[in-house]
C-alpha cells in the first residue's frame, strides 16, 4: 500500500491532468503490450500493434530499447516520465534528453538491481556518447508513440476528458475530500492520509507540495507513482474503458475480443439469468476454477455482477454486457 500524507497545504495544492500525458500512457502501453491483462480493454489493441510491428521493422526496432527499460512489472526510471505541466510529447522528449549524468547513474543502477540490462544501457550516462545515446532514446519514444498511441489517442482523450469531468464534478460539489474519495476502488481517503492500492508498502510525505493526479487510459488495476520521492508527486491511476466502443472497432467481434469461453459466460448468463459458479461451469462445460477466473474478468469489465444469496454467488450480466452482445 502506498500512503500519501497530505498538510492542509497539500490539499490546496491538488490538481488534475486535463489532458493524457504521452509518456505515461506509452510506459503503461509498453507494460500492457506483452502482459495478458485486460482482454476486453486492450486485447483489440495488442493485436492491432503487434500487426503493425510484423509489418514495420523500424517501429519493432525503436520498441526493443523501451521494453529493456519499461519491464511490466517492478521499477521503472522516472527520467522516462517527467513532469510536463505544457506542451505536450515535445516537451517531454526534451526533458528526457536534458537528463543529467547523476540521475541517470542512480535511476539505471536502480534498474540493473532488478533484471539484467545490456551494454548498450550504459552507455547512456556517459560524458559525449550519453547525449547521442539519450537523443536515440528520445526518438524510439517518439516512434513508439506513434505506433502504439496514435491511431488510438483519440479514444484515450475521451476517456481522460470523461474521467476530468467526473473529477471536477466531485471536486464542486464536496471540495477536495470529495475528490480524493471518488478514487475509489483504487484508493481510499482517511484524512490526512490517501491509502492507495500498491504493489509495495510506501509512505509519501507531500511536505507543502500538493499532489497532481494524472488520469491513464492505459494504467490498468491500481494507480502508480514516481520511484523518487524527491520529485514533484503525481498519482497515476485508471480511467473507466467504454467496453462497448472498443467492440465496435474491432473488426473480429466480440468472440475474438472476450475470447469463446467468455463469450459462452457471458452469453449464458444474458439467457438465462443469474447463476451460480457452479452453474455457470456446466453450462460452458469448463472446470469450477475456470469459471470462477472467467467470471472475475467479465466482472472487472462491467459486463457482469455478482452478488451473495445465502451460501451462494449469483451472477448475471449487466446492462453494458447484453448491449454488447446485441452488437456482434
């Protein structure tokens, strides 16, 4: 869990990203690219990107140094991510580019402590070849975003704008403790602290600073933050998908994005209403684990609820997962 102390100070000093912040999504994009998380938010995506890449072997090129440094799961250099308050991919490039020697030492030396780096790495904080080396790395982040975020930014624009209207929504009507507390599930407001769901135990002290929060299209489960508490604080966390839009883009259907087994989930539970786990594995004729995995994706989706009867679990699908299914 990672605590997040806030002074009366901080708490005048809250602010919300407007707009996605590039590099955020395209470190979230690398971590989301190789893993099997979210096969209803991003299952569409990964297969899209990963055609472009058969076909294009510049962009598998710029992608190769990116996936050394962005691993999908542990630590990850905050020099990939600086603080850009204005100006968009631009500026942040150039901010990676000015990094200095001392913290790219200490970042990378932090990230050789957790998986093993190539040469080439090294290279990086060097006095004359670092600064070529930096500007290569500043061009695969540019390519990669135009691989993996362009042909999809404006779905992640409207699902930050829709996440920054409901933030001010909160933030008008009860002010900030209003706004922290609409960060649920992913944290939870015991004033003066903010517990957040992490991977690793954490105590953040804001110290007068304030805190900004960046809504991520493509950060997925729980919010993350930069390693170095010595930095400006900023809180990454997950905006709300629109399942039933990423359906309508995907040219396969909704059995190729969900996958048949959850198809048949789904597609059970919209016929005959709410079942039991155990019902639920007769009727897809799958094991009662796999039901039960199943059926936690689909619920993470929205696409189903579950609610307790007694000794049992009932399940059944929403009203976003029959509008899905209406749309094969």
């Amino acid at each position: 869990m990672l605590r997040i102390h806030f002074t009366s100070e901080d708490l005048q000093s809250i602010r919300v990203a407007r707009q996605p912040h590039a590099l955020w999504e395209l470190v979230c994009g690398v971590c989301r690219l190789d893993a099997r998380q979210g096969a209803l938010e991003f299952g569409h995506w990964r297969r899209s990107v990963r055609e472009g890449l058969a076909k294009d072997p510049r962009s598998r090129r710029a992608l190769l140094p990116l996936q050394t440094l962005i691993p999908p799961v542990g630590y990850i250099p905050d020099f990939l991510t600086p603080s850009v308050t204005g100006g968009g991919l631009a500026v942040g490039l150039d901010q990676v580019r000015a990094t200095s020697r001392t913290r790219l030492t200490h970042e990378l030396s932090r990230l050789a402590e957790s998986r093993p780096l190539p040469s080439w790495v090294s290279t990086l904080n060097r006095p004359g070849p670092g600064a070529k080396a930096l500007g290569t790395l500043a061009r695969a982040l540019e390519l990669s975003c135009k691989t993996l975020l362009e042909p999809y930014w404006p779905r992640i624009q409207t699902a930050v704008g829709d996440d920054v209207e409901l933030r001010t929504r909160a933030l008008l009507d009860g002010g900030t403790s209003a706004l922290l507390n609409a960060l649920r599930p992913h944290a939870r407001w015991h004033a003066p602290v903010l517990e957040v769901d992490y991977p690793v135990d954490r105590e953040l002290h804001l110290g007068g600073r304030g805190l900004l929060l960046i809504p991520s299209y493509f950060c997925w489960r729980r919010p993350t933050a930069l390693a170095d508490p010595t930095l400006g604080p900023v809180l990454v966390y997950p905006v709300a998908k629109q399942p039933l839009e990423i359906v309508r883009a995907s040219r396969d259907g909704l059995e190729r994005l969900l996958g048949r087994t959850r198809t048949v989930v789904l597609a059970d539970l919209a016929s005959h209403g709410a079942r039991t786990t155990s019902e639920v594995a007769t009727a897809a004729n799958i094991a009662l684990p796999s039901a039960s995995y199943q059926l936690g994706v689909l619920r993470d989706g929205g696409l189903i609820a579950s609610h307790r009867q007694g000794q049992f679990v009932r399940h059944s699908a929403t009203p976003l997962g029959l509008r899905l299914l209406d749309e094969r």
